[in-house]
C-alpha cells in the first residue's frame, strides 16, 4: 500500500509541474500530495508511537482537563471531512467531566475513532459521539450509520495493519494502525475500548476510562 501511496504522490507532482494545466488542475494536484503527505506522516507518527509503547519507552504526560470540552473541540475539527463526505455529526455532552490524563494523547484517540466512523460511513449517514459518568468511570462512544463489521472480523479490528475490508480504496480508509492506537492509549490510561457491530447497521466503539 505504501508503493501505491507514493505512487500517486509522484503522479500529482508531475501533474502539479507539467504546462499547458488549468488553475484549477494545479490546485487539485497540489491538494493530493498535501493530503498524502499528511497521510504518510501520521503513519510515521504512529510507527514511532506503537514503537516507543513496545519499548516501555512512553511516559504519560499527566493533567487535569475537561474531557466534555476535548471530545466538543474534536468534533469540530472534524466538521470539514464530515461535509465533505456528507454526514452528519452529532455530540451528546455530559456536563463537565474531570479527567486526569495526557491530553494530546486521549485527543489523538478519539480523533481517530471519529475519523475511522465518518470514512467507513455512507453519504447521508450520521456519527454521534457521547461522553457519560458512570460511577467511577467515564465513557466515550462514537457510534455510525455505516455498513458495521462482520463478525469474524471484529475479533481483529484492533490488531496493526488489519483492514477488514480488503476491497476497499486507500482513500477510504488510513493504514490500519488507527484503531491500534486506540486500543494502546485507552490501555496506557487503565481502559479498555470495546467495539459492538451489526452488519447493515453500523457500528459502536466504547472506551471506558477510570477517573
């Protein structure tokens, strides 16, 4: 996947230098290897991260924050794709929730489960995401509308580089390492994350975090 990956990028590039293109041929071009050159380096990112987590080489960055006002400013930096993509998003607050935890860290994973629902949902379809106290923990969900995961694939939708549905295009879908990284900063913070899917109706991803 990686050689398709660069594959397009140097094909954009010979678009973006090539004459005789329109405007808007090159802002299209140029938009391409933005976004593939973004893609490749969060999979550098998220290498180093899994890498570093197997070394016992990553150390909490320890802080109080509001996880109510995190999962709100995360649902608003993922408005753009969501439109692009025709779905809707819908946040459902509790009121404010304390956490002790890294915040960039539980930003990143629940970034990725809002990515991973709105890719893996069909124009006209909705992402709701939800934070909820329950006793000593607190919960986030992000559910989708979308076409859910087969059975036998649930048991490995967090292992490294799994893509359950191989027919799928890249630009569909990342790397396979998104809910990998997940699974290791919910873990990192004493949690689990739990994924419950119906095929033909969507899918809900739990994580439940001690306070």
């Amino acid at each position: 996947r990686l050689q398709g990956d660069w594959s397009s990028d140097v094909c954009s590039s010979d678009l973006a230098l090539s004459t005789g293109r329109t405007a808007a041929e090159y802002k299209q071009a140029l938009a391409i290897v933005l976004d593939e050159s973004r893609r490749l380096s969060r999979l550098v990112d998220d290498l180093l991260n899994l890498a570093r987590a197997d070394a016992g080489r990553v150390k909490l960055r320890v802080e109080e924050f509001y996880l109510n006002d995190l999962l709100a400013e995360c649902c608003r930096s993922a408005q753009t794709l969501a439109a692009a993509r025709h779905v809707v998003i819908e946040c459902h607050m509790a009121d404010d929730v304390a956490f002790r935890g890294d915040e960039e860290l539980v930003r990143r994973m629940v970034m990725n489960l809002i990515d991973n629902a709105i890719r893996y949902t069909p124009e006209g379809g909705r992402v709701t995401v939800a934070l909820e106290s329950r006793g000593g923990d607190v919960a986030i969900r992000i559910s989708d509308t979308g076409a859910g995961i087969a059975p036998e694939a649930v048991p490995h939708v967090f292992e490294r580089f799994y893509r359950g549905d191989k027919a799928r295009s890249r630009q569909d879908g990342g790397f396979g390492l998104g809910l990998a990284i997940v699974k290791w900063v919910a873990e990192s913070h004493r949690g689990a994350v739990e994924l419950a899917s119906v095929p033909g109706a969507g899918s809900t991803f739990t994580v439940t975090l001690p306070r």
